[in-house]
C-alpha cells in the first residue's frame, strides 16, 4: 500500500512535535518546491534519496490501439527518478 501525504504529514507530526497544521505547512512547502523546480526543467537531488531529473523526449510515430489509426505523439518532457546507492541498498536489505 502506498504511503499517502496524509500519512507523511502524521510521521512529520510525531517525530518534530510540530502541531498538525505546522506539520501540514510544512509538507506542502516542501512538495510546491519540488514541483516548481521540476516544471522549470531544473533536476532535483536529494541526497540520501535520489535524484529526480527531467528529461526531453522526442515526437514519435504511436497507434491508437482501439482503432488502429497511426498518429504522432508529440514531443514532451517527463520526469524520472534514480536513487541513491543508500536508498538501493535499504530497500534491498531491509
């Protein structure tokens, strides 16, 4: 099951003593960061964490699969993510 904001802003809550809506604040600066940095085209590295970068990708030739037409995807940028060696190494070793 996958860990909602929700949750986050909980654990952020217990271990800071921080109140809910400092809590909340704080996890929603953090996000709006993050966010605005990817949109710009700027990676973001997080040591420990990993490293979110955005890439470029070109226009390509695509199908619609329900009604077979062939058609162009156009270019877009997407984000990817690449973790650290000590994230890697946690989640391989408990």
């Amino acid at each position: 099951m996958a860990l909602t904001k929700i949750e986050i802003v909980e654990e952020i809550r217990q271990k800071t003593l921080l109140s809910p809506y400092a809590a909340r604040n704080a996890v929603e600066a953090l996000l709006e960061i993050m966010k605005t940095t990817l949109a710009s085209g700027d990676d973001l590295l997080i040591s420990g964490l990993g490293k979110f970068c955005v890439r470029n990708k070109a226009a390509r030739k695509g199908r619609n699969p329900a009604t077979k037409q062939t058609m162009t995807l156009p270019s877009r940028r997407v984000v990817t993510f690449k973790c650290s060696l000590k994230l890697k190494d946690r989640v391989n070793n408990g």
